[in-house]
C-alpha cells in the first residue's frame, strides 16, 4: 500500500495538528487531505511552513487554553436542579442524561459541545451528583447538580 508524507495546515482528530507531518495512505491524502486543503505534499518548500505552522498553533493552543480555564471558573459558579416526575416510593420516570444538563448549561448562558460532558450512565436516582466536563485536554471541571422530585413522594403502602 503506497504511503504519502503530507504537512497539516489543519488540525485532523485522531491524526496530528497543524504543523505535523505526517504519513497517511495516498487514497486519504489524494481524496480527503489535499482537496480541502487541510494538508499539503510534503516538499522541501512546504517544510519552511513548518516554523510558521508551529507559531499558529501555539497561539491557538494558548487561547482555547485560557477560554477553558475561564470556562472551568464560569462552571463552578453554576448550579443546576432536575425537577422530575416521581412515582411510589419516589422512584424516577425516566433519566437524566448528558443531553439534558447540556440544555440547563446553555439556558444559562454558557456554549459547550455536548460531548464533552463525560456522563456516561443517565441518573435515575433523585439528590445531588456530579458530572466531570473536560473543557481542554488539561482543564476539566465538576458540576454538582440535583435531581428533585416535583411531586410530593408517595411512601408505598400510604
């Protein structure tokens, strides 16, 4: 299989960021890389990019950087409540899930990508808990939230 040595100009998950050479299969440089000009064949006038792709992405490393520790601070100030219906015995209709805290996060005014709310298993328990939400691959924050009942709890049996 033949093999091609490209220079990023993008950053590519799960492949490299700007600036990175990398090698990758001459179908996904030839197909994917090169017409959306997300790299380059790597040649020796493209390597004198390298030092000016280098500065970028230090600069964009060090703004998404202090936009999550701002973030992360914003975050902690916040505190959100569930209110959910409840049957005998207080036991919960349905779950709270990921996409659920992600609508409170932004009806209180703060943007994050769903995905990056690391709640793996959907609450189905009523009281406090804590969701880890990883704002930049060195800030992560928890967020305490509650999840009430709206109606009054039925003992089973009353």
């Amino acid at each position: 299989m033949a093999h091609h040595e490209v220079l990023l100009l993008k950053p590519v998950e799960d492949l490299g960021a700007e600036g990175d050479q990398v090698k990758v299969r001459a179908g996904y440089a030839r197909n994917y890389l090169l017409p959306r000009a997300i790299a380059v064949p790597l040649t020796s006038s493209n390597r004198k990019q390298i030092e000016a792709l280098k500065k970028r992405r230090a600069e964009r490393e060090m703004q998404e950087l202090s936009g999550a520790q701002a973030m992360a601070g914003r975050i902690e100030k916040i505190h959100i409540a569930f209110a959910v219906k409840t049957g005998e015995g207080g036991k919960m209709f349905g779950a709270v899930t990921a996409n659920d805290i992600h609508e409170k996060l932004v009806q209180a005014g703060l943007e994050i990508e769903k995905r990056k709310i690391l709640l793996h298993i959907p609450v189905k328990a009523l009281g406090q808990h804590t969701v880890k939400i990883k704002l930049h691959a060195d800030v992560s924050v928890d967020l305490n939230f509650d999840v009430v009942s709206e109606n009054p709890i039925v003992q089973p049996g009353s």
